[in-house]
C-alpha cells in the first residue's frame, strides 16, 4: 500500500507540471485563434487590459512571435512592475524557454500564485471581450 502511494505522488509530480503547461498552452492558442478571427477587437481588448500608448502595443506585438505572446508580455509587465522593453528584452534571450522559465527568469517566484496563474493560463485575459471564445 505504501508503495503505491509512492508511486502515485510521484507520478502527481510527472502529470501536474504537463497539465499546467497545456493549459497555458491551451490559453496561448485560443488568444492566436482569436487575433486572427478579429484582429480589431484583438487590438481593443489588448488596449483595454493593458493601458499603454498606442505605439507601446504596436511596437510589443512587432517584437514577439504571436498575439499570445504581447498578451504574457504585457501581463509580466505588469505583475513585475517591470518597463516593458525589459520583459521584451528577456523574451528576445530566452526565446527558446516557455513563459515559465521567461517568468522565473524576470523574477516572478517558482511558488507565487502568479506563476501559478501563469501556468493555468488564467491571466485576466478575458477572451469574450475579445472575440476569442
């Protein structure tokens, strides 16, 4: 018996972090799926969550890869109290990590309930604002 329990604590360990990775994952593609649905209310929404000029956005979602990533950009940003520009500067050197690593690396805690959120994908993007259901 005891042994099993063992057994499924660890695999708990294996299974948990794949999970929160897909669920950010998940978050990641409907936010793309989204932008490329309606890029207008992309852009709204993007504006309305995330106060900043209109050439602060434009110059983020020129600097990253996707849609998604503006949004974690902006949302590290602002969890981080950081100057925007830094978050990108990480994300250019650690492009190759997943946000988790990109996060951790800024200074967000491996145990914070923000990386947590991070990892679910709950970042108080609210994709029906933005047409991304």
């Amino acid at each position: 018996m005891k042994t099993r329990t063992v057994l499924l604590i660890a695999l708990g360990f294996l299974v948990l972090p794949g999970l929160a990775h897909a669920d950010l994952q998940h978050f990641l593609t409907n936010v793309n799926t989204g932008y490329n649905d309606d890029v207008v209310s992309f852009q709204t929404s993007l504006a309305k969550r995330f106060p900043a000029t209109d050439v602060t956005r434009r110059m983020v979602i020129l600097s990253v890869d996707s849609p998604a990533d503006a949004v974690v950009s902006f949302w590290l940003h602002e969890q981080l109290n950081l100057p925007v520009s830094e978050v990108l500067q990480h994300y250019q050197q650690q492009q190759q990590h997943d946000w988790e690593a990109i996060a951790t690396s800024l200074g967000l805690d491996l145990d914070s309930t923000a990386l947590q959120a991070l990892q679910r994908g709950d970042i108080g993007w609210q994709p029906q604002l933005a047409g991304l259901d």
